[in-house]
C-alpha cells in the first residue's frame, strides 16, 4: 500500500507543482486584468471567477467567457494561458497514465495484491518455491484434495502458466526471486497457518537457501526440499530440513524393494495413488539375471549401488566415462543406441535393461533397439520430460521413471497423510507375505479404483461426540466406528491401517482396542465410507446407535415422555 | 548546502508568514483581510504540500499531515468567502470575515507546526 501512495506522490510531484504554478499565474492574471460588468462598467474579476474560468479553460471543457464578456486585454491574457494550461494538463495526465503502465508501478501493485490475498488466507497452505514440473505437479495434487498452496516462481511465464492451469483451489503466484527472504515473506512463510515450506527450484543452491531461510523465520516450520547431489543433501540436513528428496536415489531403493518384495512396492503404490484412478499391476522385476545399465550419471550410479545390493550381475554402457567416472568392470564405451554397443555389452542373455541417460530421445531408441535384439527385456526407463509421455507409453517399458512426478507423489503424500509416509516406513521393514495379505484385503475393499487414504483426528473439531463418550468414560472401539450408520450388522469397506495413541504408532491395530480423545487414525477405503465415519464421530445419537444399536427419544419432549413412561413402569408393578 | 532543501524550507516558513500576514488584524473587518493575501496564501500552501510528497520517513508523514490540515483549513475559507461573495445577497460581511479569518488562523497553527517540526529536523541532522 505505502510503496503505490509513495510511487504516485514521487512521480506526480512536478506535474502538480506545474499544475499550481501555471493555475495561479492564469489567475493572477485573470483578477489583476479589469473586466466589464453587465452594463459596461469596469469592475475587478474576482479569484473565485478566475478560478472557475481557468479551471475550464484549461481542461478544454471551453463554457465560454463568464461571468461576462470579456474585454479585449483578457482574451489576449486567455490566448496565452490557454497553451500553457492546456500543455501543463496534459502533461499532467500523461505522466499519470505513464505511471499506471509503468512496470514498476505495476509490479508494486500486484505485489500488494498477492500480500493481501496471501494475508487472508484461513486456511492452512504451503509455501512451493519453483512451479516447474515438479512443483506442477506437487500443487495439483494438493489442490486436488482441497489444501491450499502458496507460489514463488522466478519466471513469469510459469506463474502465468499457473494462472491458467484449472486448480481446484485458488492459488495465489508471486514472480519473484526466492532467493530473498523478503519474497518468502511476502508468500506468507511467517503466517501462522503456513504448514511448511516445499523447496522444488531446480538450483540445488536455491532450494538449500530457502531452508535455511525457513528455518531461522519460522523455526517451527516444516521444510522439504528437492536436491540433486549429496553434498547438497549432507548442507540441507545440516540446518534441520525436514525432508530431503532426491529423485534418483528415491527411484532406484524403490526398485531394490521391488525386486525383493513386489506385493511391498504394489501397497505403496496403491496407498500413495490418486484416488478415483485404476489400480496398478504389480511388477516384478527379475531378481536373477544380469541388467544392463545404459548412462552412469546420478540416476545410473544411484540404480547400480541399489541394484548391486541385490546381488545382481550388472554391465554399464556409458558414452563419456571420462566425464562420469565408471565402475571397475562390466564397462561398454558408448551411448547404447546402436545394436552394436548393446550386443557388446551382451544384451541377448541380459534379463533387465534400464534406460537411463538425460536425453529422452537417446532413451527412447535405446529401448526399441534392445526390445528387437531381447523381446523378454524388463525395461526401466527414465523419462526427463514430461511432454514425452505419450511416447514412453508405447515404447513398451515396464516401468516408467519421471523424476520430477516422483518427488512431487512423495511430498504430496508427507504433506497431505503424514501418516500414511509413517506407515510406509513400517511396511518396508515387513515380510512381502505381510505386504501381499494387506494387498488383498484392500483390493476386495475396493473394485479397481485407488483406495481413498485419509486421517482421522480424534478431537473436539473433527470427532465432538466420541470425545464426549470418552470423557464419560464409555469405551468406544474401532470396530464400532467402522460399523455402517446406517445398519450396524454391516461394516464399513473401511481398514485402519494405523493408530497413534500418545506418539506410539500401532499398525493394523485390532477391533476391539478402544479409542481415545487425542487418537490420529489412518484409515483406507472407499471415500463414502469416510464420510459415514464422520457422521458417526460428530453425531451423538449415530455413536449410540453403533455402539448399541438403541434408537432412543432424541428430543427434549420426547426425552421427558420416555422417562415418566419408565418411572411409570417402576411404579405400576410396585402398587400390584 | 542541498538546494533542495532550500527550495523546500523556503516554501514551508513563506507558507507561514504569508498565513501570519493574512491572519493579522482585525477579526471582523474585512479591510484588513485582502483577498490577494488569502490567494497567495492558499498557492504557497499548495506548493508546500506537494513538495513534502514522497517522503518516506515519520517526518515527512507528519509535515504532510500539517500541510494537509492548513491546506483543508484554507480551502474551507476560501469556499466561504466565494459563497458569501457570490452565492448570497448579504456579501462578506464582517462575520463571514471573522470565520474566514479564524479559519486562516487555525491555518496557521499547522503552519507553525511545520515550521517547528522542519526545525527540529535540521536540529536532529547535525550535519
């Protein structure tokens, strides 16, 4: 507000002072001059009349010579005011209009405006630094469940590619440096419904300066980051982020877990998957075999370290090994797009093949050229564009990894159910049996569709009337709250997949174990059901239903009938 | 020596003595309040006010808070005095002289402020 009022004083000074000047000296002139009364007499013209006169003259609006004609000395003063008033108006007025293009003037407004929409969020939000693929696709997933986001984007375009992107939520989008603190600021990092902070600039630098920055703003504040090198992650962790991602190493422990245990990968899958979307298929990569590796940048390394864990045999084929560095043996010189550097590196026996350089198009031939030589070939590619997926959909890869979609899933599912990012930790300690059981209970839960994941808060908000049981002291179970509120023999296509009572974390806790006020529940089923449960938490009468099956008197009158009908009752057999 | 200071100064005490000048005299008897005065009053005022735009700091916004209220306090007597001119049969009598005047008064307290805070600003400079 103060930086538009200062802009438009500064700039308007000198026209006004103009504006003054010239208005005055048109109007000393106009009283000094003798002008004629109505019969012809001679008589002073008086400063209101000048400045009713000038006022006209000089905005062309030309009423005419009041209050009387004028002599032939005033119209000779009038020839010349009328220039300069005139040139000094427009003048003026032009200086005005040229301020409201200007672009400064232009960025202090929008920067206002955003600062008061960012003020009056009542919501919580998260701060994205960097709307690029990843920060794209982090926002629509949170604006898709209903959260709300905040964006700092350096580059114009993205942010008015933000504005037209069809967002469930509104999102308000600074073009500004989030290097500055100032800016991060400006976003709303120290307000006070500001979750967390969710660094995705592709300048590693960038991204560690704004953890740092959220930190000593908001110490309480959630940071997560996106980085590329470890050195970088090593700093990150330094100052306390959060959460550090780093797609590639993500990726590849990704695909260690699903050669070793495929139902584990497929639950993941499936929890941290966009409701309302077909299911996946497990995959199953080869856990025997040899894999060739094509590119040993950051994705080949991180792939190798996480897939010689396996004990597999691997080969590499890399084009500039000088520039890469390379493991001590199984190295094929070349870039792998040609039958020659593949069979080289003996493609014909291998059972798996990963694609991964940084050039989509080299990634690409690759897979068609060794799916010719190898038709039984386990592919995983790695897609560096996002605009190429229609292509890597037919090119017949098993497993498609796009870092950016990675990160945003694995942000999106820590920022919306961070307890569903616990319950994955858990489940990746498990046996695969354990994983393949919870697989088929889900999938008979629902047809083949993504599984709704949410958390339940057992509080006085979300849960008023099981709060009000426990507080009596009436023990509520986790049974009874999957009981249908609509006929209680059923029960919910609901699983709890967890329970955290008092910070201990209990999985697939059992039925009968009794709900407290304070509880967090993660739950997983159909999304009606969700709603069922909360009916059930907020309405009293519905919890005594599910916990009795009583459908009593609700009403004050009715309350009141029913008891004197019982008092009656005691007393009637007492006169007998 | 800042010629923008100068410039600057200069209109703020002019403001005030012009003001003092027009201000003096008989309350009520229009001889003693030329119109000329109140006109040249009301432009150095004007160009006072303008000339304190922009200023960032909490003195600036106090000059221009004075600069605005002498600025109001003048414009309202001039309104009077061209309503009682022109608009009624009674012209400027000395009534309407006496509240123009008390109004130009009032003008010139703010007017003093400003003087007194521009004072104390050099004061606090020290340079």
């Amino acid at each position: 507000m103060d930086n538009i009022v200062y802009l438009i004083m500064r700039r308007m000074r000198v026209p006004l002072l103009l504006l003054i000047g010239v208005y005055a000296v048109a109007m000393a002139g106009m009283v000094l001059i003798p002008a004629r009364d109505a019969a012809g007499d001679p008589v002073p013209m008086s400063f209101f009349h000048a400045f009713y006169f000038v006022s006209y003259m000089s905005t062309t609006i030309g009423f005419g010579e009041l209050p009387n004609e004028f002599t032939d000395a005033q119209r000779i003063w009038v020839a010349f005011c009328v220039f300069a008033t005139v040139a000094v108006w427009v003048y003026a007025v032009g200086t005005l209009i040229a301020l409201l293009q200007d672009s400064t003037f232009q960025r202090a407004i929008t920067e206002r405006r955003f600062r008061k929409r960012v003020r009056r969020l009542r919501d919580p939000f998260y701060l994205v630094c960097g709307y690029g693929q990843t920060g794209g696709a982090l926002v629509r997933s949170l604006t898709d469940r209903h959260d709300h986001a905040v964006v700092i984007d350096i580059d114009p375009e993205r942010v008015n590619l933000l504005k037209l992107d069809d967002q469930r939520e509104y999102v308000p989008a600074l073009c500004a440096d989030a290097c500055q603190p100032a800016n991060l600021e400006a976003a709303g990092l120290q307000h006070a419904l500001c979750k967390g902070v969710v660094a995705l600039t592709n300048v590693n630098e960038v991204n560690l300066q704004i953890a740092i920055a959220a930190k000593l703003m908001h110490p309480r504040i959630k940071v997560i980051c996106r980085a590329d090198s470890h050195e970088i992650e090593a700093n990150m962790a330094s100052v306390g982020t959060d959460h550090i991602y780093d797609p590639f190493d993500t990726f590849a422990l990704d695909m260690a877990i699903a050669i070793q245990a495929p139902c584990l990968t497929l639950l993941g899958d499936w929890l941290s998957g966009v409701e309302g979307e077909p299911l996946g298929e497990p995959i199953y990569p080869p856990s025997k075999g040899r894999w060739v590796l094509c590119g040993y940048g950051r994705f080949g390394k991180a792939m190798y370290r996480y897939l010689s864990e396996q004990d597999l045999a691997l080969t590499v084929i890399e084009a500039l090994p000088h520039k890469t560095g390379v493991p001590k043996e199984g190295v094929v010189h070349g870039r792998g797009t040609e039958a020659v550097t593949l069979e080289q590196a003996g493609i014909q026996d291998a059972v798996g093949l990963v694609a991964g350089t940084d050039n989509d198009a080299d990634n690409l031939s690759i897979i068609m050229t060794a799916l010719e030589l190898n038709p039984d070939l386990f592919v995983v590619a790695r897609e560096n564009h996002l605009h190429n997926q229609i292509l890597f959909d037919r090119v017949g890869a098993k497993v498609v990894m796009l870092p950016s979609r990675i990160i945003a899933e694995r942000i999106r599912v820590r920022l919306g159910t961070p307890l569903l990012a616990e319950f994955l930790t858990f489940a990746r300690y498990q046996e695969d049996n354990w994983a393949c059981e919870l697989v088929s209970r889900i999938a008979a839960l629902v047809d083949d569709e993504a599984p709704h994941v949410w958390e339940v808060r057992v509080d006085e908000v979300d849960a008023p009337a099981l709060c009000d049981e426990d507080r009596r002291g009436t023990a509520v179970t986790i049974a009874q709250l999957l009981c249908d509120p609509r006929a209680r023999e059923r029960s919910l296509p609901v699983i709890v997949l967890m329970r955290l009572h008092n910070d201990a974390r209990r999985p697939l806790p059992e039925g009968a174990e009794r709900i407290r006020t304070g509880d967090r529940l993660l739950c997983c089923g159909r999304a009606e059901a969700s709603r069922c449960m909360t009916w059930t938490m907020r309405n009293p009468w519905v919890l005594r239903y599910v916990r009795t099956g009583e459908t009593g008197p609700d009403g004050g009158v009715w309350r009141w009938l029913a008891r004197r009908r019982e008092q009656a009752h005691k007393a009637a057999p007492a006169k007998r | 020596m800042n010629p923008e200071k100068v410039v600057f100064g200069f209109f703020i005490v002019l403001a005030l003595t012009l003001n003092f000048g027009f201000f003096i005299g008989e309350i009520d008897n229009p001889e003693h309040h030329h119109a000329w005065e109140l006109f040249a009053v009301v432009l150095v005022n004007l160009i006072a006010t303008v000339l304190k735009f922009g200023d960032r700091t909490h003195m600036g916004a106090l000059l221009l808070a004075t600069s605005l209220v002498a600025i109001l306090q003048l414009v309202t007597a001039s309104l009077i005095w061209a309503i009682a001119a022109h608009a009624t049969t009674g012209g400027v009598t000395s009534s309407v002289t006496a509240s123009i005047v008390s109004l130009s008064g009032g003008a010139m307290i703010a007017n003093v402020i400003s003087v007194v805070l521009l004072v104390i600003e050099t004061y606090t400079l020290r340079r």
